[in-house]
C-alpha cells in the first residue's frame, strides 16, 4: 500500500498543518511509514501553498510526489496546478465555496470553510478537510488523526480542533456512501 | 525530566533532527546567522540550548558565528553553527583557524543553489567541494552526509564525536529537502548514545598541547582551567608558540592532513546496498541516495543487477571502498545535485571510462524514473 496525498491552497488555510498532522498520525499512531513535504519560500501567506504527504507500509525512499493518489484542493489555484497530475482513478476533495472543479473524475465536494464558519472560526477548516479526508482514503483511524490532532494544535485549541475534525469526518463519511462524484451538498 | 536527550518518536523535519542530535551529543553553544535553508536549526537551537543551560547567540555575521564556536570549543563546551549559501562562505577563514587550532567544532550546512544568492528556498550539493577545500592552506577535513531524518540525528552526533577523537572540524553536509523533510526520528534512552566527551590534560608545566603524531592526538585544555595554553593560527611547534622554520611547517602541514588521512579507514561509513551481484553500481550521498534507491529497487524487478553505495561521509573520502566496488562492476553511476563533484573524485579512483554521471540542478531530486533511465541504458 502507497498512498500519495496533495494538499494544495493559500498560504493561511493551515495547509501546512493539515499535511504534518496527517503524515504524523500515520507515522506516530498507525504505525505506517509517512513522509511530508511542505511548500517552502515566501508564499508564507495569501500565496500558493501545498504539503505532500506519502504514506506506505514499506519504507518511502523517493519523498517527492510525481503523481498524486488524492489531491485536496482549497483553492482554484492548486486546484488548477495539480488536477491535471492526478492518477487517473485518484481522488479529488475540493471545497466547492472555493474551486470551481472543470475536469470529470471521482470528486468530493467538501464545504470546509463553510463547516469551520459555522463551527464559529474559518482558521479550522484544514482541519475539518482532514476530517473528511479520513473516512475517504480509509487508511487511517479516526481516533490515530485526532491523537496527531491534539499533538500538532496549540495548546487550548483542542476541544474546537476536535469539533471540527468530528464534523469533517461525518460529511466525509456520508460523502462515502453517496454515489460519486457528490453532486448535491448538505451543510 | 532529563531535558538534553528528549527520548521518544517524534514526526519532525531534518533541521530539527539535527538540532536535537546536537543537543544529546552534549553541544552547549550555538552562534549563527539564520539563513535560508538552515533557520529552523537555529530558530529550535534558539529555544532548546535554555532548557540545558547551554547559550544561543544570534551572531552580527558569519564570521563573527565561526570565531564565537571557536572560542567556545576553547573555553571547554562543545560548540556548533548551521548554515546556508553565501553563510558557508563567510565562515571559510575561521573554519581554517579553527583547523589550525584544532578545535572541535560542528558546522551544518544546509545546502542550497548557488553560486551566490542563487536559490535561497531550493536544494543542491553544490558546496562539497567547498567544504573539503574552502578555506586556504592544505589540510583535511571530515564531511558527513545523512539521506534520511533519522541521519540528521545520528550523523550529527557523529559529527560531534569525530571532532572531538581528532581535534578537527567536522561539516555536516545537508541540503534543502532533506532540512525540511518531515518524518519519523526515533530518539533513544541516554545510555543507549555513544558520546566522545572532551578529553582533558593533566595540568602540569612542559605538556606538548600540539603533539604532532597522527597516532596520538593530545588532550585538549580549556581556558579558565588552570592551563597555560596558547594558541594561535600561524604556524606553532608542539608548545602552540610561533615559530616559521620550514621544518616546523612541514611537520605541523603534514600532521594536520595525516590525523585524518591516517585514520581514514577509522573515519568512513558507508553503506553496501544490493551489491553483492551487481554489474552497475550507483555512487551516491544525501538526498539523491534517496532516488537511487527507489532506482536500484524498480530495476532489480526488471531482472538489472544493479546495487548502490551510500556515501554517509564524503570527507575523507573513502577511496578503498570506492575502488573495491568499481572493480566489481562494469559501470559506476554517480548522482549528485551539482554539475560534477564526487563525481571528479569518483573517476580518480575508478578511472574515467567507466563512470557516468546525472547531474541535477534546481528544485527536485533526481526522479526516480530518470535515473532508472540510465540504469537501463548502462545495461545496454
């Protein structure tokens, strides 16, 4: 099993976070092998932004990412960057608020940024991707994703990180069991 | 709590590893000047050193950041600086003296594009050449290249220990990707850590501080400890006093290169990866060993009989092996990011047919594709 996941928006989204918290629950708590990759130069904010995490049961050699299994976009832009290099049945997970998807493939629509408003702040809405994010790749247990979450978020800010990964991984987990691409979406 | 060796398993990047690695090989000092792709090390150094009573100085350049790690080394605490680019650059002059002065003391550099500005936020392997010649006069020096997270931590701390067995700088040879790699390290228990502590000399009149035999390194006294020391970059006889006679340079030249070529056989390490049948193999170090495995592997399942040797240090180079593999094998591939640097000391050993070289320049590593590519028109 190799899994080649690429988490692509602005500078800001906690694009950065979102892939350490996920290469580190798949390293630290499931006990696969991980490695991440983040976007490094002056994008530290509004910019283009991507983490690249790989997950395997073997050991990773190559950390780079040639072609992505699941691409999560959070912005039009990365989006647009990285969708053409998907594999061909690979994953997409996009908030539709923010990509306006233009290539037919098997696609999640996640309103992230909507769930984080709702939730009362914007700032978690990589975390409510992640959350979706689990039940679709299926190769890491919720409560593995939230002991990364509650290790990788600043002190005080659990109990709201942990909502909000909870009401990811419910819209993930009814995204699941929908006929894809989800063409309809409830929030 | 124990707060120098944080035993445990952390998902972290290399920066950091090295960092930590430093911490538990019972570094104490930092002087830098943060610089792209290094500032992490020196940011968590800035944070770590306080918790272990050891001092962080953020240094007006980089020369001042070599002159205060030597100092520090001579004031009896085992000393460190990271850097980038142009940083490595500035530190060449007293990376000599502290040759000169054969003090221990670790330099990280975190390689990235140049020449000059070059690319601030992007890998290379462009400054190996640098760190074996950078500084003026002849002398040796000692180069580790890790390839993995894990490395950073072990190799550092490596590092350390070489510089203190042989009183000589020792370089940790990183670069951009690896620095900002994330994944897992695995800290050990204290105990389970070898460390080479300073050794001390006895105080008394008459002691040689600068006993010019490879063989027997002496103990090296700090300032502030009752010892009449006296050190200096020009060049000294045995007491570390001046003196110009030729004979004295001559001895002195020759000591300095001879602790470590001497001791070379002690100093490498290496790894044999899949050797044992090869007709091809891959030469490599740091990252880009990274690529050449993922390489060798998809050619092994396409019946290729290729193998690797990971270089973990570079300086000295480890001529023996090198030219134990070459004779093995019909082909020599050598992966660097750079336009042709090992790859020169390579074709010394191997002679120059047989080698092939991919250089890479600019972001990537090497893609694993590319160099299965050579691979198999090596096979041809």
């Amino acid at each position: 099993m190799k899994l080649e996941i690429v988490i692509a928006g602005f500078g800001g989204q906690g694009i950065i976070k979102a892939g350490l918290i996920v290469g580190s629950a798949a390293s630290l708590f499931t006990g696969l092998n991980a490695c991440f990759v983040r976007s490094y130069g002056p994008e530290a904010r509004g910019g283009a932004c991507k983490a690249e995490v790989i997950i395997s049961d073997e050991e990773i050699d190559y950390p780079k990412i040639e072609k992505p299994d699941v691409l999560v976009a959070m912005s039009q832009e990365g989006y647009e960057k990285y969708v053409e290099k998907v594999k061909e049945k690979g994953l997409i997970i996009l908030d539709p608020d923010l990509v306006e998807p233009f290539k037919p493939g098997r696609i999640y629509k996640v309103p992230a940024t909507r769930i984080a408003e709702k939730l009362g702040k914007k700032i978690v809405a990589n975390v409510v991707m992640i959350g979706a994010l689990t039940p679709l790749i299926k190769v890491l247990k919720p409560e593995d994703v939230e002991n990364s979450l509650v290790r990788n978020v600043p002190p005080g800010t659990e109990k709201l990180n942990l909502k909000a990964f909870r009401e990811g991984y419910e819209y993930g987990k009814i995204s699941l069991k929908q006929k894809e691409p989800v063409r309809r979406i409830n929030c | 709590m124990r707060r120098d060796v944080l035993t445990g398993e952390y998902f972290t990047e290399g920066d950091i590893a090295c960092a930590e690695g430093a911490i538990a090989a019972g570094c104490r000092f930092f002087a830098g000047y943060p610089i792209t792709p290094s500032s992490e090390l020196a940011e968590h150094m800035a944070a770590r050193l306080p918790e272990v009573d050891g001092v962080f100085i953020q240094m007006e350049d980089e020369l001042g950041s070599m002159a205060a790690v030597i100092g520090a080394s001579w004031a009896g605490v085992k000393s460190m600086t990271a850097t980038s680019g142009p940083g490595f650059s500035l530190m060449q002059e007293n990376i000599g003296l502290a040759i000169m002065t054969e003090t221990p003391c670790v330099i990280v550099n975190i390689m990235r594009g140049g020449p000059s500005t070059g690319q601030p936020t992007k890998s290379g392997q462009q400054d190996v050449m640098q760190a074996k010649w950078g500084s003026h006069g002849d002398y040796e020096i000692i180069a580790v290249c890790p390839s993995t997270v894990q490395e950073m931590f072990d190799l550092t701390i490596e590092a350390f220990n070489l510089s203190e067995i042989y009183r000589v700088p020792v370089i940790v040879l990183g670069d951009e990707i690896l620095g900002h790699l994330t994944e897992k390290l695995v800290i050990p228990q204290p105990e389970e850590i070898e460390i080479v502590e300073r050794r001390k000399p006895p105080i008394k009149e008459g002691y040689s501080w600068f006993k010019f035999n490879p063989a027997s390194i002496p103990a090296m006294a700090s300032f502030g400890e009752g010892f009449k020391v006296y050190a200096t970059g020009l060049t000294h006889d045995e007491t570390g006093h001046p003196d110009m006679s030729p004979e004295t340079q001559t001895k002195l030249v020759k000591y300095l290169c001879d602790k470590v070529r001497k001791n070379a056989d002690r100093i490498v390490k290496y790894k044999e990866i899949m050797l044992d049948d090869a007709e091809i193999a891959i030469i490599t170090y740091g990252s880009p060993v990274r690529s050449a495995l993922s390489a060798v592997k998809r050619a092994r399942k396409e019946g290729i009989k290729v193998g690797l040797l990971k270089l973990s240090i570079v300086w000295p180079f480890p001529e023996k092996i090198v030219k134990k593999v070459s004779e093995e094998v019909d082909t020599v591939v050598v992966l660097e990011m750079n336009y042709g640097q090992i790859l020169r000391e390579v074709q010394r050993v191997a002679g120059l047919e047989r080698v092939k070289f991919l250089p890479k320049f600019g972001e990537d590593l090497h893609k694993p594709g590319e160099v299965l590519e050579l691979v198999r028109r090596c096979k041809k």
